[in-house]
C-alpha cells in the first residue's frame, strides 16, 4: 500500500509538471513550413513530402523542422476559392472527429489518419502540424455522432454563439456542458496517435474564445504529448495578453499576412506594441511569411513569386527575426530560389530569432525606425534599422470629389460618387481606410464610367498606368477577394475591386467631362464582424507627395546601446566586419529596406 501511494505521488507530480510545462516544448520560435499561402486548402500529399524532402535536405540544419498541413484536409472536393460550397464532401469517424480526405491523402486510407504521413516526416527528422478550426463540425451535429467514451451526444454540446463569420464547418463547443471537454480530449488524443507535433487552431483569436483556448490546454495536457498550440487570426486582443501567454505557444498579432508594403509596414506598430510579451515558450505570431514561389493554388492571386522586392524581404526577415516571431514558411519549398534560401538559412540572423532577449523599439523617427535586442552571454547589441520612407501620403484635400465614410457600424455601406473632369490628363482613384486601420477594408468601384461629348466609356475599358491595393492586388470585374463584386447583396460584372489603402491612376482620352461610379464595401466585407470603414477619392492631379531619396542615413550613438567609445560593427546579412566606430554608427539604408548588425563594446 505505501509503495502504491509513493507511486501515485510521483506520477501526480509528474504529470502536474508536464502540464505546466508546455512552455518548453517552444523554447525559441517554432520555424517551419505550412501550406496555406502556396496550396490554400488543396494541398495534396505528395505536395506535403515534397516540402518535407526539401526541408530535410536543405533547411533543417538551420533550424527548420515543422511541416503543417494548413485548412480543411478533410474536404474530399475542396478547391481553390471554394469556401463554403453547397456541395462539400466532409470526411469523418462515428464520433464526430474529422478525418484526412483519402482522395486527397492516400496513406490515410481506412481510418489511418495521418499517421502515415506523420511518420514519414519524423522520419525525415521534422516535425508534424496540422490546422484544425475550434469547434465541433455542422456535420456531426447533423448525424449526431457520439462523444467518445460518454453517453453524450453532437447535438448536446455545441451552441451559436460567435460562429466563424469567413467559413460555416463548425459550432462552438458549450464549454458549459457535460462532455464538452470530453469532446476536445478524444479529438487530441487522437491527434497523439498520429504523432503530432504542432496544431494551429483557427478562430480562436478574434473574437478571443477563451473557454475553447482553455478546453484545449487541458485536452493536449491530458495527451501526455508535447503539442506546440498556435491560436489564430489575429490580432489578438491585447487585453488578453496574459490569458493567452498562459495557454498557448504562439498567438496571432494580424490577420493573414500576404506580400503587401502597406500589410508589412504595419507590423511595426503591431510588433512594437506586442513586444513585451516576447519570452521563451510564448511568442507573439507575425504570421506567414509570404516569399519565393507563392499562390500555386491560393487564395490570394495566382502562381507567382512573392511581390515583395528583395529589400522589402530583407525588411520582413529582420523584423520577423528581432521580434522573435514564429517563421513559418508560406511559399513552395522546392521551388525554392538561391536568395529565399540565403534569406532562411542566415545562421547570425536565425541566431537572433532564437536566442536575443529585451526585444523592443529602440526609436522611431516618422518612418525611420530602429529595434535592439541583447546577447546575454556576450554583452553585444543586436540593432536592426529600417527605412520604411514612402512616397508622400495622400494629401486628401486636393480630391475633386469624396465621399462619405462608410462602414459596417454606421450601416452605410454604399453610395455613388461623381467628378467633374473637364480638361483633367490624369484620373487617380483613391481609397482610405477612414483612419481606423485596414481590416477587412474589401472597397469596389462598380460600374465606373466615363461620359462627355463622345459619349460614354467604361473606365474597365482602360488600363490603369499603376495600382496599388492594401492587400492582395487591384482586380479587374473582381472583387479582391477574387469573387464577383457584390454591393448591398447585388452582384455586377463590372468594375474594380480594391482594399484600402490603394491608389490607381489612368491617363484620360480626350472628350469626357464627367466621371461617376457606385461605390462601397464588397460583400465581403459586410459578412466580418471587424473593421471595414473606408472612404473613396477623386483626383484629376496625382495626390501623393514627392518620392524620398533611394537611401538615407539612420544614426545609432553607443549611449543608446549603453556603450561608452568605440565599438565594433558586423553585418548580419553580409556576415561582414564593418570595422571600429566612435560614438556613432550611421548606415545608408535603402527605402523599404533594412540593415541588420551585431555591435559590440570595443574591448581596450
């Protein structure tokens, strides 16, 4: 009887540990692939261990280990922009679980799951994630399958309450109801049995479900596995800051990040004020990294290579890195070109990332901004300086036309809008975000024309000289969500869709006096609880201010390192020695660009 007891005592105490210890299953930030940005939810298996061979060859001495699968691998017929179709195939146990499409993964055939292809990537020495979305499926609730190990039922534990607003598969699980957590504990621990490593958990952020975040730490602990929990989308409220750190190992900041300057400049400010939550085992999540080959089967444009100028990728690299983000990898890895990878495998960069502590802004001078961490085993600085100048912002009152806010909460969600431009050269189209950030901001200029004595010309009929869109890219009778433009519940085959803040120019044709349009939120927009306020433009002069110098000088003194006289400088990119510097270091950096340094104390 006392050996039993003793033996009882060590395994509480053993377990307790483990289950306060989820902290160190991600002691520096996860980094890894994941299918989204390249495969959307089409991702098929050879793709999978074709991204796995790759990583395995190539990334995993630098660090990278995670391959995830990225939404709705249980859909038999899925296809790219095919969310929420009438006709989905769901794959699924008796006891309401969602299963891997075998159509889609063969080795999960007969109920395998996904152990197959998680062995095949330990085998590789990586490891294994997928996406789940919270909840329990429509589809289970409809069969009413049972709750493992329960006498409960689907129907008797989901409600409505704040449905997922962008994809209908599942309900809130009640956490308030017997066999609710049971329910969350049969899902993960058959997650265990294929071997997972890491699952992101969708719809968890915004709105914040706290009761569902707390469901599945407790279903993951009861594992006995180390599971690595990602929560999304972002941003995650900051009010939660704390809750979150305490339950998960990385959280969302934004929304789905693609290869957009404006969606990328933002991250300044969401990484500055995010990044006193920073610590080893909970990381603030930037999202994706949206480079090399991107959108094969996407959700956001067509096969490509990221938009991102290599300046630009340098940005994105260091701030991700001295922010100490997760790197999660969105872009086709054996498609992989040299400079991505030299970008990926940079071992004083990724050093950075995993190991630099007292992450923070150190001075931000309109768009010139610098950020410093410590080595604490050296003493030296890491210093990343950004240039993030633009073209002059819009000066708003030179509009020769606007129109009134809109947005999801006043209820005004379209208008028409006209101009006169008699004699004008030049038509610039712009929306803004109405001064509350670009979320869900989906604007459509519908049915755009011209008219005056040569009657009348539809603006579609022109091309645009430039354009630029706050995410995604402008599209021609879409919206930029790549659906049909939709206004107040109408559909139109003709106009422009956009996302503030965006601009677009035209060269005019000669002998048309008026413009006129039906502008508003896209349907798209309307459907999301968040955001969404924006206002449009007219202009017959360019409204941007003059364009910066290609470079400029950023200062950083030794008394803002805490340094007294001279140090020494090395560039991280370059791997290069700078040299010695007295009191001051000042690089060139190019707009849009970045330069990244270990500056150390000058030993006497």
């Amino acid at each position: 009887m006392k050996k039993t007891c003793i033996l009882f005592l060590l395994l509480t105490v053993t377990v307790s540990a483990f289950c306060q210890g989820f902290e160190s299953w991600a002691q520096t930030p996860p980094l890894g692939w994941n299918s989204w940005d390249c495969f959307g939810p089409t991702v098929v298996e050879d793709e999978v261990k074709a991204n796995a061979d790759y990583m395995a060859a190539n990334l995993k001495d630098a660090g990278w280990e995670y391959i995830v699968i990225d939404i709705r691998w249980y859909i038999e017929n899925d296809k790219a922009h095919g969310y929420n179709e009438k006709d989905a195939v769901f794959v699924m146990d008796e006891y309401g679980r969602l299963q891997p499409s075998p159509v889609r993964f063969p080795s999960s055939a007969n109920g395998k799951g996904f152990k197959a292809i998680g062995d095949y990537i330990h085998s590789k020495g990586l490891k294994f994630g997928i996406h789940i979305m919270r909840g329990i499926p429509k589809e289970a609730v409809k069969k009413n399958t049972m709750v493992l190990g329960t006498n409960v039922k689907a129907a008797d534990i989901y409600n409505t309450d704040r449905l997922c607003k962008w994809l209908g598969d599942m309900y809130t699980v009640d956490y308030q109801k017997p066999g609710a957590q049971e329910y969350y504990n049969s899902l993960f621990n058959l997650y265990a049995s294929w071997g997972l490593d890491f699952v992101k958990v969708d719809d968890l952020s915004v709105p914040y479900h706290k009761e569902e975040i707390e469901m599945i730490r407790k279903a993951i602990d009861q594992t006995g596995r180390p599971i690595v929990l990602s929560t999304s989308p972002g941003e995650t409220p900051l009010e939660d800051a704390s809750h979150v750190m305490k339950n998960a190992n990385m959280w969302r900041t934004v929304g789905d990040f693609w290869d957009s300057w404006a969606q990328l400049k933002e991250h300044f400010d969401v990484c500055n004020r995010w990044s006193p939550y920073i610590g080893n085992g909970h990381f603030p999540d930037a999202d994706m990294l949206p480079l090399g080959r991107i959108g094969i089967r996407a959700e956001n444009g067509d096969d490509r290579m990221t938009r991102f100028t290599k300046d630009e990728q340098y940005t994105l690299m260091t701030l991700f890195s001295i922010f100490r983000s997760p790197l999660m990898y969105g872009g086709d890895l054996p498609s992989m070109d040299p400079f991505t990878l030299s970008l990926l495998t940079n071992k004083d960069v990724l050093e950075v990332n995993k190991f630099s502590s007292n992450n923070k802004q150190l001075f931000r001078d309109k768009d010139l901004i610098g950020w410093i961490a410590d080595d604490a085993i050296t003493g030296d600085k890491f210093v990343a300086l950004f240039n993030a100048q633009d073209q002059g912002a819009v000066e708003e009152n030179k509009a020769v036309s606007k129109s009134a806010v809109l947005s999801i909460k006043s209820g005004l969600k379209s208008t028409e809008i006209s101009a006169d431009i008699t004699n004008a050269q030049k038509l610039f189209l712009y929306v803004s975000d109405a001064g509350d950030g670009n979320n869900w901001d989906h604007a459509d200029w519908v049915e755009p024309k011209l008219t005056g004595p040569k009657g009348e010309l539809k603006l579609t009929e022109l091309k645009w000289v430039k354009a630029r869109s706050g995410w995604s890219s402008v599209m021609l009778n879409r919206s930029v969500g790549k659906n049909s433009l939709n206004l107040s519940g109408k559909e139109y085959a003709n106009g422009i869709g956009t996302h503030s803040n965006s601009l677009i120019e035209y060269t005019l044709p000669e002998g048309y006096t008026k413009f006129s349009a039906k502008v508003g939120l896209d349907n798209e927009s309307v459907e999301q609880p968040e955001g969404a306020s924006i206002q449009f433009f007219v202009f017959t002069e360019n409204p941007a201010g003059e364009m910066p110098a290609d470079s400029v000088t950023i200062s950083v003194k030794a008394e803002q390192l805490g340094f007294k006289g001279d140090m020494t400088v090395k560039n991280l990119w370059t791997g290069r020695n700078l040299g010695v510097f007295k009191n001051e270091f000042a690089p060139f950096v190019r707009r849009h660009g970045a330069g990244f340094y270990r500056i150390s104390a000058q030993k006497k």
